[in-house]
C-alpha cells in the first residue's frame, strides 16, 4: 500500500482570514487579495459571501471591473504610443 500525503482539496472556497496589521478580513482570489472590511464584522462576512458567488459564478476566476476591464493589448499599445509621443 503506498502512503500518500493529503493534498489541499480542490473544491473548497478560500479562506476568510484575518489580516492581523490592518484588523481586516481578506480573502485571496487567483493570487489578488481582496480586503473585507472590519474583521468578523457582519459586512466583511457577507462581502466574503458575496465575492466567493461571483468568483464561482465566473469559472473560479476574478472578473476584472472598472474603466480598463475589457482594455484589449492593441488598445493598450495605443494609450502607451500616445503618451510616448507627448512626454518624448
């Protein structure tokens, strides 16, 4: 028989953790940690519940939000040519 070590389960959401410096709670989604609010505070709980719905919602992912959330690269190429034109 051999003896396997135990792995991290795959289907279970992020912890809600408490960041000690800030007295926050945060969440890591994809590597981005999300802060909550006052930890073990009724709001940062249901921010906790509500960010886990959407991140499940969208295939485990974070869903980008905010005026540069559908910025294409080409888009970005042409931001940066024109600001590289003005400043040199």
């Amino acid at each position: 028989m051999e003896n396997r070590a135990m792995s991290k389960r795959r289907n279970s959401p992020p912890k809600y953790r408490h960041h000690k410096a800030s007295g926050q709670a945060v969440v890591t989604l994809n590597g981005i940690d999300h802060y909550l609010g006052k930890w073990n505070s009724k709001a940062s709980k249901a921010e906790y519940d509500r960010l886990i719905g959407e991140w499940l919602t969208h295939g485990r992912t974070v869903r980008r939000t905010g005026p540069d959330a559908s910025l294409t690269v080409n888009e970005l190429l042409v931001a940066y040519l024109c600001w590289a034109k003005s400043y040199y």
